[in-house]
C-alpha cells in the first residue's frame, strides 16, 4: 500500500512569513556583518598591473560569498607599478588607515606589509617561497597575522626549464633577467641554475633593479647570442613583462614565463599558479578574516591546480613546431 507522503500546509499567511524570514536568514548568512549595515575595509598592496587578474579573483571571489563593493566592502588598491622600492612607504600609508584586512599579491609586497604590521591581518596570493622568505613558522600554522596561498615558484623554476626544453629541444643558451634586490629571484634563479646543468644549458643572467635596466639589458643582448629567454619570478620582471616579449618574438625565439596571463600577451609558454583562481582561492581566506578567524588559526594554501599553457599563434609566428606530446599535456592553448 502506497504511503501517504503529504504534510500539513501552514496557513497561507504564516507560510509566507516563514519563508521571508528564511530568506532573510539566508541573505544575512552570506553577507555577515555587513547586512547589518558595516562596510569591511580590505587594503590591497600590489607591485604591478601584471598582477590586475589576480584582484579580479578576489572581487568575483568575495561577491561570491555575499561581499560586494559598494554596499558591504570597500576596496582600498595600493598600486606600485613596478617600483619596488616604494613598497615600504605605500604599506604604512595603508597601515595608518587601518583596513579589516590586508591582501598582498607576490612577495615583495608581502615583505612590506609584513615589516609595517605585526597586528592587522595580512592574506597573501602568489606568495612564491613563504616559509624562505620567513613569513610564516610553517604551513600548518603562520604564528603571527599571515595566511595565504604559496605557489612554489623558485622550486617550480627547474620544472619549467625542464618544459622548456621539451618544447623547443634545441636550446643550448638562455638569457635569465633577475631582479637582483628580490629574494625569490634569487631562490628562483638558484633552481633553476642547476638544473641547467643537469640539462647542459648555458644560462645568461643578468641583473637588474629597474625597467630602464631591463630595457638596456635586452637592447645589449644581439641577435643569435641565446635561445630563449626565461624569466625568472619577481614582481620587478613580471611588471615589465612587456619588454621581453617584444624581445623574444623579434628574435623568433621562446619565452617561459610563469604565469597564464603573460602566455596571452604573447610569450610562448608558462607553467604554473594562475593569477585569476589564485585571487579566488585567497578571497576564501581574506572572507575567513573578515568573519573574526586569525590568520595563524588558517592552514596556509597551496595552488588547487598549476597548468601548462601554450600560445599556439607565438609558435607559428617564431617557427616553432611544436610536437603532439607537448599539445596533449597542455591544459590550455590560446590561439
């Protein structure tokens, strides 16, 4: 015999009551305190427009979890454009407003909020070597004001050059531009120095600390004296990425880069975080911070994906045959 599965109906009147207030529930659940008519403050230090896809994630992040600027959030942007140097000064200046949050992209940046605050929570995203760099005790737990997402990227160093010569084999020579005041250029660099070795790649490195110098170096650099060129992870160079495309292209020959954005602009290929999910993932943990948890209770993150990229019409356009292998493990082609 068939169950009788119907319920009682509320009254019509009380029925509607009780789903407004469900809704009401629901839509002050997602966006916490701020229904209640508080705006959170959440600082952003960057070092260059290079990294503008990963303050993308964050925004669609935090309006996923009911954060939205204009009504519950205001988003305070400290650009450096490139200039490291002036890091310091812009941290204090974002220290002084006292912000609910500091989010942080690369690890300059981080060095510098790090060295203005040792109370206001600070959430890192492409934190390249954090537990190196000395900006947390360990992932389990930072043990001061930090969380974030690491992304590896000196260790990830000789897996690229690895790639690289998988996918144009002939290389013998490559120029590296290393941002010579940076830690995880150094650590980046050291990496992938030896793996050059094992691979017997001659590396070309050059050290700079300004856009001018990066100009100069590629402009002294002559036709056929390298392969390719890598770069080596900084927020000097990935801010002035530009240069180096127009280098390598001109010259027909390859550049690895370490981030998918750049493989858009036209370098040939990169391994790696992506700034954009990178942004995403942090805006979890900046959501936690908001919501009253310290950042030495949040276990620091590592990428939930790092992906191969090609740029298909870079290879055409400097002769490069790519083979069947390499375009099957890609995750990501752009045309």
């Amino acid at each position: 015999m068939q169950q009788n599965t119907r319920q009682r109906s509320a009254p019509p009147q009380l029925g509607s009551w009780v789903t407004l207030l469900a809704a009401s529930a629901l839509l002050i659940g997602s966006l916490g305190i701020g229904a209640q008519g508080h705006q959170f403050r959440v600082a952003i230090l960057t070092s260059g427009l290079a990294f503008s896809p990963a303050l993308e994630g964050l925004r669609e992040g935090l309006a996923q979890l009911g954060y939205r600027e204009g009504e519950n959030l205001a988003l305070m942007i400290e650009d450096a454009q490139g200039e490291v140097a002036g890091l310091a000064s812009r941290a204090a200046k974002i220290v002084e407003a006292k912000p609910d949050a500091i989010f942080t992209v690369s690890t300059e940046p981080t060095a510098a909020a790090k060295q203005a605050t040792t109370t206001l929570p600070i959430i890192f995203a492409f934190g390249a070597d954090p537990l190196r760099s000395g900006f947390i005790a360990s992932y389990a737990s930072s043990k001061n004001n930090l969380t974030g997402v690491s992304v590896y990227s000196g260790p990830l160093s000789g897996k690229r050059l690895e790639l690289l010569q998988e996918i144009a084999p002939g290389i013998k020579r490559i120029l590296a531009v290393v941002a010579a005041k940076e830690s995880i250029a150094e650590s980046a660099f050291q990496t992938l120095d030896e793996t050059a070795k094992k691979l017997a790649i001659q590396v070309l490195r050059r050290d700079v600390t300004t856009r001018a110098e990066i100009e100069q170096v590629l402009r002294d650099t002559p036709t056929g004296a390298v392969d390719a060129i890598f770069h080596v992870p900084s927020a000097l160079v990935t801010g002035y990425i530009d240069p180096l495309i127009q280098k390598a292209n001109l010259e027909k020959i390859p550049l690895m880069v370490h981030e998918e954005s750049m493989v858009e602009k036209g370098a040939l290929a990169s391994y790696g975080a992506n700034f954009h999910l990178q942004g995403a993932q942090a805006a979890k943990l900046v959501a936690k911070v908001l919501q009253g948890a310290r950042p030495a209770e949040i276990l620091i993150q590592t990428p939930e994906k790092l992906t191969l990229t090609i740029n298909l019409t870079t290879a055409k356009a400097i002769g490069l045959a790519l083979s069947s292998s390499i375009l099957e493990r890609a995750d990501h082609l752009v045309e």
